[in-house]
C-alpha cells in the first residue's frame, strides 16, 4: 500500500510478502517528498515458530 501526500507525492509504502517455507515479511519504507529518496526501511521476518526479526535502514532501502 503507497501513501501519498496533498501533492500527490509518495510518502510511504508498505507491504507484507509471505514465503513458501511460511515466513512472514513485512516492509515500511518512508520517503522524503522533497528528494523523492528513501529515508528510513523497516524490515521485519517472522518465522513458523514465533520468533520476530527486525533490520532498521537509514538513508537507504534494501528491499524493493
């Protein structure tokens, strides 16, 4: 899901992904509206028992 602001530019974006050993992916990226970069992702994987993994960037994004 893409959030836009008053302008029609993108401010954020989330989606979650699920893989077929049955982990979870959830990715938030922010932008800057002014640059139209990405300023701060946030990964998180949870696995089939429970056990949450977390990666911040900053300045950055790794996953698409």
């Amino acid at each position: 899901m893409k959030s836009f602001d008053k302008d029609g530019k993108l401010v954020s974006e989330t989606s979650t992904s699920y893989t077929s050993d049955g982990k979870v992916v959830n990715v938030n990226t922010v932008y800057d509206t002014y640059s139209g970069r990405p300023t701060f992702q946030n990964i998180s994987v949870r696995d089939t028992d429970g056990k949450v993994t977390i990666e911040n960037i900053l300045n950055g994004k790794l996953l698409p």
